[in-house]
C-alpha cells in the first residue's frame, strides 16, 4: 500500500515538471558583426569604457540642461505612464503566479432538506438539516502538465519586458529635453547674430541714403540696403517663433514650469557634451538597448504561451475541499466528535471544442513568428540608427571646421570690401554682397552646431548608454 502511494506521489512530481514549451533560443543576429569602416576607430576605442556607465549628468555638461533633465525625469508624464506600465505588468505577474497555488479560505454552509414520505427511512424526521465550517481550498489545478506555469513565466517575461520599455521611456525622455533645450539655444544664437547685423545694417542704410541724397550712390544701392535690413528683420520674427516653439515644447517635456533660478547655462557649442562616446560593437547592442532587451523578453513570454497552448490538449484535473467540522445542528457545530473532512478531485478531458484548441496553438506560434521577426526588427533599426549617428560623428567636425573657415573668410572680405568702398575702389554693393555672404554663414555655423549636438545625442540614445548609472543614482538618491 505503502509503495503504491510512493509511486503515485513519483508519477504526480514526474507530470509536475514536465512542460510542452519549445526549447529557448536566441536568434542570430540579422545584422554585421561590424559597423561601417569609418567608424572601426571609434569601435576600437571604445575598450576604454562602456558607454551603459555614462550616465546623463557625465554626457551632458551644461548645468541648466541638467537640471531641466532631473526636473523632467520627476514630472514628466511619459515617465508617469511608463512607472504606472511597469507596477500594471508586475500586479499581473503577480495574479498569474498565484493561479499555481492553492486558494484556501474559511467556509460555513448549511443546507435543510424536506423529503417526501415515501422517500424517508423509517422513522426519520421530515426535515433534515447538515451545517458545515472550517477551512475551504477552492478549485485548484493540478498543474501536470505545466499550463499555469507557462502562463506565470510568459506574464513575468512581460513584465520583464515592461521594465526594459520603462528604461527606453527614460533615454527619450533624456534625449528629448537634450534636443528641446538645444534648439532653444540655437534659437538665441540666431538671434543675437541678426540684431548684430540688424544694427549694422541699419548704420550701412543711413550711409546709403546719405550718399544717395549727395547723388554719389544710386538708387539701386538704396534699395538693395533696404531688401537686406527687412531680411535680416524677417529672419529674426522667425527666430522669436522657434524660440516660443521650442521653450513651449521644453516646458512640455519637463512636465512644469521652468523655475526663475536654473544655473546658468554654458556656451553654445560641443563643449555642452562629452567629447568620446564608447562605440563598442553591435553584439554590445543586445546588452545596451532597453528596446532590443524588452523585444527579446516578449520573444521569451511567446515560447511560454506555446507550452500554455499545448498543454490545453491534455486533462486537467482539478481539487476542491474542505476541512473541519459538520453537524445536524448549529448547537454543538464545533467539537472533536464531529470533525469532518471532504475533498472532491475532478478531471477533464477535452474531446471536441470545435478546433478553438488546435486554433488558439496556431495563434501562439503564429505570435512567436511575429515576436521573433520584431527581436530582429529592432536590432537592424538599432543597427541603422547608431550607424547612422557615426556617420553624423565622421563628418560634422571637418563640416563644423570648414564652416567656420567660411566665417572668417567671410568676415575678412567684408573688411576688404569696405576698405575698397572708402578708397573710391569699389562701389558699395560689393561691401552689401559681403554682407549678405557673411551673414549666411553665420546662420549656417549656428545649424551645422545644432545638428552635429542633436546627432551626437542620437549616438548616445542609440547606444543605449546611461541607464544603468542613472538608476543607480536614483536609488542613492532614494
């Protein structure tokens, strides 16, 4: 007796342990082992560190820019939505795990019957009456064959999965108040550049006009020094309105007012940002990427609900019970002689359901198909968008160089050409030509700074860099 018991228990832990979900594994990446050529120096300097322990307060230098990033990782509702995703994803990890244990609760009942004479024993009452109490499992699985653990693992995969997407929340929110507060500067920028010019415009029309009314300037210089003066007053209505635009879309991203006492901030250009970033190589993506991470645990949770979708096709047996006491009457319901135990296993076999079974199978593999083409799918943007970004890094400093030797060949042909004016040697407009000349130039310093900022920032965002030393000051900070 005593080993056939032994034996029934071996079979029921042998059926505990089994499950029908695929054998895990990941997929190869879809990408180079290697980024493009023109950027294997970054590559190969990047063993000096690792860009996931650069956090936001190292890569970005400028004080202000800084504290619009803390204030934004506290009020930002991105931020708000993606902390509220990951306490939903674990509370549902949460349901699905307890589904594997048994629900045990207190239970009193009673039932009073009337039974016809012709079914009563002989001498017994009309009325009988049973009341019961004590402490009551609910229907519990017998998890044989692994459904509900299956299930557990692909809810705690999601919320793994949740967690991941709250790191990327964060880099984008990071990234976007970068950029927000970048354009806002450059904005400034312009515009201290066109009241220069305004101002000097403004001093060449007067010039203009009285050379003019002496008869030694014709009215095509005049007009000319007009066209450009209202040019220069247009382009600074424009700055004002990126100006607007990007401080409304800063404000936006902080989640709050801007205070009056920010620190004072630091001069535009790349000395707001770190000047190295660790590259790595694009198998360092797979560790970096919150995305590429959250993908490949959704991956995960779909191998899960496949063994959850075949162990369906198998019995499910389930328990109910209930341990305690039993009586004919309420009066002397509790005590030793009338302790009562009862318990109710129940099995189920499915047999027909229509093809919902065989179906509901399809839907879970059809969903690792598309789970596994999105792992891969967000490696190859992963790739693209940090190839991308070097790209932008391999150029824009001979391009920031050029456009700089632009400006001074700019601002000293202006210098000549106003020299040559004053000596009879020229006429004016050639002094109005280096004007406009420099003044273009000036804009477009200003913008090449401003998009090799925001690329340097999508190198970063790309990388994956910062969280792990971010979350670790949080947690100091806490």
């Amino acid at each position: 007796m005593i080993k056939a018991k032994l034996s029934t228990l071996s079979a029921a832990l042998l059926l505990a342990g089994c499950s029908f979900a695929p054998k895990y594994e990941q997929p190869e990446m879809p990408v180079s082992a290697q980024y493009p050529a023109y950027v294997q120096g970054a590559a190969e300097a990047s063993a000096e560190g690792s860009v996931e322990t650069l956090g936001w307060k190292e890569f970005f230098n400028d004080p202000r820019l800084q504290a619009l990033i803390a204030l934004s990782l506290e009020n930002n509702r991105d931020m708000r939505i993606a902390v509220a995703r990951v306490d939903e994803a674990r509370a549902q990890y949460g349901i699905a795990r307890g589904e594997q244990f048994p629900s045990i609760g207190a239970a009193a009942n009673g039932q009073v019957t009337r039974n016809p004479e012709n079914m009563r024993l002989p001498g017994a009452s009309s009325v009988s009456k049973t009341f019961q109490t004590g402490a009551a499992v609910t229907s519990f699985d017998l998890d044989f064959f692994g459904k509900l653990r299956n299930l557990s693992e692909a809810a705690f995969e999601q919320y793994l999965a949740t967690e991941e997407a709250q790191r990327a929340v964060r880099i984008n929110v990071v990234a976007q108040v970068a950029e927000a507060y970048f354009r806002l500067r450059a904005a400034q920028e312009l515009q201290s550049v066109m009241l220069s010019t305004e101002k000097s415009r403004l001093e060449s029309l007067r010039l203009t006009k009285v050379s003019f009314e002496a008869g030694s300037t014709s009215e095509l210089e005049l007009n000319q020094a007009t066209l450009q003066l209202e040019t220069v007053r247009a382009d600074l209505e424009a700055a004002k309105r990126n100006e607007m635009q990007a401080l409304n879309a800063l404000t936006l991203l902080v989640g709050t007012e801007l205070p009056a006492d920010l620190p004072k901030e630091q001069a535009f250009g790349h000395d707001q940002l770190v000047s190295d970033i660790p590259v790595g190589l694009p198998s360092d993506l797979l560790q970096r990427r919150p995305d590429i991470i959250a993908a490949e645990h959704v991956l995960r949770a779909s191998n899960a609900n496949i063994g959850a979708a075949r162990a369906a096709f198998f019995p499910s047996i389930s328990i109910t019970g209930l341990l305690g006491f039993a009586s004919p009457s309420l009066d002397n319901l509790v005590g030793s002689s009338h302790r009562f135990w009862q318990y109710s296993p129940q099995i189920s076999l499915p047999i027909f359901a229509g093809g919902s079974i065989q179906a509901a199978l399809d839907v879970a593999e059809a969903r690792k198909i598309i789970s596994v083409a999105q792992y891969e799918q967000s490696i190859q943007n992963a790739f693209r968008e940090v190839a991308d970004a070097l790209a932008g890094e391999a150029t824009y400093s001979s391009q920031l160089d050029a456009t700089n030797r632009m400006i001074s060949s700019a601002d000293r042909t202006l210098e000549l050409a106003n020299l040559r004016y004053k000596t009879g040697v020229d006429s004016f407009l050639q002094v109005q030509t280096a004007e406009v000349n420099l003044y273009s130039a000036q804009q477009a310093g200003i913008q090449i700074s401003l998009a090799s900022l925001i690329n340097r920032i999508s190198l970063y965002k790309a990388l994956g860099g910062g969280w792990q030393l971010d979350e670790k000051a949080i947690e100091t900070n806490d």
